[in-house]
C-alpha cells in the first residue's frame, strides 16, 4: 500500500514552524511497512485543502493528515474532507461530553465553535483525543483510507501510536509486514567512496534496501528488509551485512546509530584506559564531542586547548625552536602533531594522546594552505605517529572533518 | 506570484531526518513577499520527481527544490527536470574545474559520477555553491521559474541566501516586495522571560512585525518591515528598537546575525586582551565556540578541558581538599570555579580567565542535582567571582545552556 502524509497549516507554509509531524507520521509507517510517497503541505484554504486530498486519493492508499481540527474559523480539515467525498458531518457524543466537561470544570462558558472539534463524518472510526479536545478519524470511503489526527505534536503523537496505527494495521491487512532494519555506521570513508566500493549492490538492491547516507562528518548505511519474522529479518539482513564488510569493513565502527566518539568511550572504559587530548585548529570539539557521552569521565582525563603557539608552549612544552623560526617545521606538521599528543598524554597521566593541529581558514598560515591537518596519536610504551590531511570545505566543516577524523584514528588504536 | 516548495529525498520519506530545508526556504519566500501555496516531499525517484514538478508547475509560478544534486544514482533531481522540460543537460566549466581541483587538492582520484555534480541545463543561470560541490540552477521556462539547491542544509542555505533569493527577485520583478528586517540578539535571558516582557508589543504588532525565536542556547528577535525606503525602513525598524531597548537592553549583545562568542573576540582584539577557559562539564565547547571565529587566536590563548578531578589537580593545580572528602566544597561549587578561572588565567598569561563546572547528567554528581552549574570569571588585578546557575533539560542541553551562560558573563565583563 502507498500512503501520503498531509499537513494542514498555514503557519507551516510561512515557515513559523519545522514540519516534525511529518517524520514522526513517516517513521510509524515505515515501522508498519506502508510505503510514503508522498508528503505535502498545504494551508488553511478550504478550497486547496480539498484539492490535496482529491490528488492524494489519486495516488495513495492511505492519506495522513494533521491538523485543521481545532476550534477556530480556520481549522478546515473536516469540512473538507466532508465536502470532497460528500458525507455529512454530526456530533461525537463522548467527545461532545468531554469538551462540555472541560469547560464547566475551568468554570468557562463553552464558546459555540468548540462544538467544531466533536465533529465527525458519517461511517468514520472516531480516535480519541487522550491530550486535547479535538476527535481524530479514520474513515474509508471508495477504496482510500483517511486518517484525520490533530496538529499539535503533544496530541498528534499519542493518538497516532495508540489509535492510528491499530487501525491503519487493520485496513492494511496482511500487507501490515513489520519492517527490520539495522544502521551500519562508517568513519574515515566519504560519501562517495563508499557509494564507490558498493555501486554494484546499491544499484541492485532489491531487498534488503541499501540507503547510504551522510550528516556532520559520519556516513551511514541503512539496510531494510521486509519479513515474516526476526529470524527471516535477521538472515537476510546479515547476508547483505556480510557483503558489505568484506568490501568496507575496516571502516565500519558500529552497527547501530551511536557516534563514533561513544564507541570510544566504550573501549576505553572496557580496557580500563584513559585519554587526553591537544587541540590546536579544533579548539576543544574533539574533547567536547567525547565529553558529550555520559561516563566519558572514566575515558577522557582532561585536555588541552593549545591554539596559540604560546599556549602550545607554555602548557605543553613544545619547544619554540620546533614552532617558529627558519626553517622550522611550524606548528602544523607532522613533527608538533606527535610531539602534542605525546607530551598531553604526559601532562595528564593518560594511557592515549590524541592531537589536532592545522588550518581551519578562512586564511593560510604559516604559508599552509587551509584545510592541511595533521592529527598525533601517542601511546604509552610507542612512538607516537602523525598522519596528514588536506580537507576541503569552510572552516567549520574543516574543524569538523579533523575532529571526526581523529576520532577515527584513536578508535583504530583502540579497537 | 505563487510558490511551491519541493523536497527531493526518500529520507524525507522514511521520517529519517526532519525537513527543516522547507521551513528555511519558507520564511525566505515569505521575507520578499512570495507567497507559499504548497510543500511537497518526494523520494529519489525519477518518475515520481518529475511528476511532482510537472503538478507544482500547474499551480505555482516559482518551484524551489532541495536535495537530489550529489553524485550518486539515487540523485535524480536534475535528470528528472531536463525530461520532463526536454532540455538537454551539459557540464558547467567553472563546477567543474573547482570539482576535479578539489579532488586533485586530496590526492584522490575523481570518480566519474562526481560530474554529475556540475550538471546544469540548457538555458539556466548556474548558482555557485560555496560550501561544496553541486551546481545550482535557476531556469525560466514556459513562464515557470525553477530554482534548484543542494539538499545539505550547509551547502543549502547560503545558496538560497546569496544566489536564489537575488534571482528570484530578478523573476518576480516589481512583486518582489522590498521588506526590511534588522536582528537582535540576546543572551542571558530565556524566551519566555523575553516574551514575557515584550507580550504587548507582540500581541499588538503590525509593522514593523516583531518575531522572536530561540535556538541552540540563543533567543533572537527580528523585526521586520515594509518599506518603500531605506530611510523609511530604518525610522520605522529604530523605533520599534528603541522600546523593546527600554525594556530588556542589558540583554541584547547584538543588532545583528552573530553568535556572542563574535562579540567576545571583537571586545578582545580591541581592548589588546586575551582569554583563557578551563571546562570542566562543558568539556571544551565554551573554546570550540570562541575558536570558531576567524581570527580568535588573537583573543584566546589556549584552553584547559578539567573533566576530571585529576586534571583540575594536575592541570590547574586545584588542591585536593577543595576537591574531595568531608565537607571539602567539592568539583562542582563556587569555589572550584572561582580558583579554576584564576588558574587558568595565570597558566595561560591571559588577561581573563573563564570557567564552568556543574552536573550535566544524566546522573547526580557529588550528591549534586543534575543542572547545578558554576561559571567562574576571573580578571586580573581583580578578585575571581563565581555565579551559580540551576538549568533544566537533558545532558546536551544543559551544557550548552552553561557554555552559552559562560560567554554572557565574559561578554558583560568585557563590554
């Protein structure tokens, strides 16, 4: 079955508010295996309104809309809806009871309108409102199914998970089939290489369904497969799963949707080892990040923000001669980026160093150009080693791709 | 003149990210005065895009599309848009020299889908992408205007802002209705405290229309006006000014688009002084923030990331008994943080020193409750201080809560 998810609002077409109604709606039925194709928004015009569900019967199974079911002049749904497929409107008594009562317990005088809220359409199935006045519906009418849900997400939420979805698994019958999916986490690979190394099977994808995807320097790969039972899911999962990582294996540092940063927490509290950082062109993003994951405390001892060549060498010693003057290798290279994480793993009595120094922009330094990184990674009892990067984009999306970047590194270590 | 907005994305879709492109577009459509009829979601289909844009094209004037321009196969925007107008595609030079120069930069081979990210259309105005590597498009064909941006928010929104916008604005001619709008920026206060105060202008608004929002630990105010003038706009902006100042002037750190942290590094640089920070709960973003500016090695020393109580020990040389054991104030109180801003200040040779202990959860710290939170502010020549804060919310919001507290206290310290 195809669904198509509306909502109705014009504060939503003037961008006063984020469409969260829209993902919320779209990831329950995803979890039900029925099919979106569709999502649009539309404002509070009868005339449009109706027009959106006579298109959207034209091409979906099921119609999702939120909002229009208030009291107001403008909330227009229903009547809409009840004009488009030519059924009457009349009074949800247990609703109608519920609004009466509410007002007479606030010691209000019931405005007239209010009564717009109990409405429903003649052979609908009303959904209870447990947060708000407003009655929900589901109703089927010439094949198509419409399910009517109130727009503010506190009321919408609930009566979609608690009557909604029942009734949408009921219309839908056998097709009803739970979708499994399971999320492979990639650092140290762009998008497009990835994409690369799998072409063949994204190209080819049947089921499991391969969705990569990219967002704040991870890249993600989401499998999805349709089955009968977890066990039928879980096979076919692991089938693909498998492929993919005797392509792109050393990249994948997760199965399941967590930054790469919580794994490091994880190794690290497991090995019972702790790390430290030194940041030059990042600032502290790599220890913010880290420090993100409750119970880092036990992984991360402390770190060093070194963005000045002074801070470098007051807080960590590195020698002037290293940083400045003819001929010396600056503060970013190789050399400073070993030496930093070195001398932070020291400073802090810490089994790991991590360090980042480089140009972030928007202007070269030390005649680099931007985007040059060097990442160190220093360990008790090695040589510590430093690693170069040139990285593209602004200097937020530089400092951001060095931090992943070193997250990456460290996690190589540890794993 | 009438617009639609079209998502391209089958993570729209599955409800794996939130559509927050539409609601950036939205109010850029509303800012010059054209009208949003329609927001509709697609997948990454060709058939179903180019349906999309065929029915947008029968009820809109000007169709806004994200998403769907990278170089995979699943991004199908621009395919789609040359079939169904029958225009024929071609590589665009100037994209495509900065693609193959950008991969030669990493040392990487240029895989040959990447060019598809320089694609555009016969007969279109390419629109730069500043941010990374897909071409835009604005095209006028059979009296429809079509504008197609990136769907990375990153790469997205300055495309919109500096490209679209101005030719959108060319299309739509004298329609496009001159609006005038000026930011305020506040810090140190919440949105409902703000609102509060402002509840009567907001209520009564008209011109200049008076919209105040929150995000990521800032609460902004735009005013915005119609104006056949600039003269005109700014005497009506001015006066809305002047009494919203009257009201809650100590709070605004800025009449414009800018993070506090901009401010803080501009009061630095001009007063000659620098700044260190030591962060304990906030784990490095308090210098993430300030380092993200351009130029802030001038302003920022270095930092001192103090998670645990052995950095606060080693690092800064916090006694132990201030630290731990019966009746010692402990990691998280007044007094740790006014010595912490102390110390750092001396390690660093700054001018300021600035730092923020406190229990960011999940769990209570020190039998503290989770949102106690200390800033301490130090100067030299003077006495450290220390100012205790109770926030609400989960871990990340907490620390950005403290992190953006800790630079409204600096930057009042400064100012």
């Amino acid at each position: 079955m195809r669904a198509e998810i509306i909502a109705v609002g014009t504060e939503l077409l003037l961008g006063q508010i984020v469409n969260t109604n829209a993902q919320y709606i779209a990831q329950g039925c995803a979890g039900i295996g029925l099919n979106v194709y569709y999502q649009t928004v539309v404002g509070d015009n009868r005339e449009r309104i109706r027009e959106a569900f006579r298109l959207a019967a034209a091409r979906a199974d099921v119609i999702i809309v939120t909002g229009g079911l208030g009291p107001t002049q403008d909330d227009l749904t229903k009547d809409a809806l009840s004009e488009l497929l030519g059924l009457p409107m009349s009074i949800h008594g247990p609703s109608m009871e519920k609004i009466t009562s509410v007002f007479q317990s606030r010691g209000l005088e019931m405005v007239k309108s209010n009564e717009r809220q109990a409405h429903v359409l003649e052979g609908c199935t009303p959904l209870d409102n447990d947060n708000g006045l407003a009655v929900g519906i589901g109703l089927t009418k010439d094949g198509t199914h419409y399910v009517l849900l109130p727009g503010p997400p506190k009321e919408m939420k609930p009566m979609f998970d608690l009557r909604a979805i029942p009734w949408i698994r009921s219309v839908m019958g056998e097709e009803a089939a739970p979708l499994h999916s399971k999320m492979l986490k990639f650092a140290g690979i762009g998008e497009s290489s990835l994409e690369h190394r799998l072409i063949d099977l994204i190209d080819g994808q049947q089921d499991p369904t391969i969705a990569p995807y990219a967002k704040e320097g991870e890249v993600s790969i989401r499998l999805t497969t349709r089955a009968t039972s977890p066990e039928e899911a879980e096979r076919k999962l692991a089938e693909t799963e498998r492929e993919i990582r005797g392509r792109v294996g050393e990249y994948i540092y997760a199965d399941r949707d967590v930054p790469i940063e919580h794994e490091i927490v994880s190794l690290l509290i497991r090995s019972g080892k702790t790390a430290a950082t030194a940041e030059s062109c990042t600032g502290g993003m790599v220890s913010e990040m880290i420090t993100a994951i409750p119970g880092s405390s036990a992984a991360l001892r402390g770190g060093i923000v070194c963005y000045t060549n002074e801070a470098k060498h007051e807080l960590l010693g590195i020698p002037s001669e290293l940083l400045e003057g003819e001929g010396a290798p600056g503060a970013v290279s190789a050399e400073t980026a070993a030496l930093l994480a070195e001398r932070v793993l020291e400073r802090n009595s810490s089994d790991y160093g991590l360090s980042v120094t480089g140009v972030a922009g928007p202007a070269e330094s030390e005649g680099k150009p931007v985007g040059l990184v060097y990442i160190g990674v220093a360990e008790r009892g090695r040589s510590p080693e430093a690693i170069k990067l040139q990285l593209s984009g602004n200097r937020g999306s530089i400092r951001l791709k060095a931090a992943k970047q070193a997250l990456y590194l460290l996690w190589q270590r540890l794993k």
